[in-house]
C-alpha cells in the first residue's frame, strides 16, 4: 500500500493537486528515549507527472515536517492520469497515481 494519499480536480483548465505523504521526516538531530540519535531520514525528492509528463518537481530539506502536505496546480484536463512519486535519504521510493476529476 502506498504512503502517499492524492487529490486532483480540474477547473477550467487548472488542476488543483492535494498531497498527503505519510513520512517520519528524521533530521538526524533527535534523540529516541535512551538519548540515541535518531538516524536520518527524510523525503528529498518529489516529481509528479501528467500521462507521462512531468507537470512539478520539488526537493525536501530537513526542515520539513513529518507526514508532508503538498499543493500545488498545473494546466491540465479531467482523465489525465497523474502520478507522484518520492524518494528518501535512505534511497526508498514511492509513488502513486490517481485520475483527475
């Protein structure tokens, strides 16, 4: 099952996009209970693309917080098949798709 939860809806030309990315986001600064670093971990890369076209690229920093909500718009149409896709520190990757309407 995918980490990553998406909403898309066209209005007159424009695709609205709503993102939810389930994601522990560590900085590498905190420490767990026993006073160990929590190693680092957290989403560097995120693209998404409109039948096979990249329509939005963003890179993360440590700065953002845990399970990330990400907007945004592109020009499009209801059908298109959008994709998101991310990957993290650790080198994981996922991604997901939806059918905008």
């Amino acid at each position: 099952m995918s980490t990553i939860r998406i909403k898309a809806k066209e209005r007159d030309g424009l695709v609205s996009v709503k993102s939810l990315m389930k994601h522990p986001m560590e900085t590498g600064l905190r420490k767990d209970k026993s006073g160990k670093k929590i190693p680092e971990h957290w989403i560097q890369d995120v693209v998404a693309e409109a039948n096979g076209k990249q329509v939005f690229a963003v890179a993360f920093n440590t700065s953002i917080s845990k399970d990330p909500y990400l907007a945004f718009a592109y020009t499009g149409k209801k059908g298109d098949v959008l994709r998101i896709s991310w990957k993290d520190s650790v080198g994981k990757t996922d991604s997901a798709e939806t059918t905008v309407k």
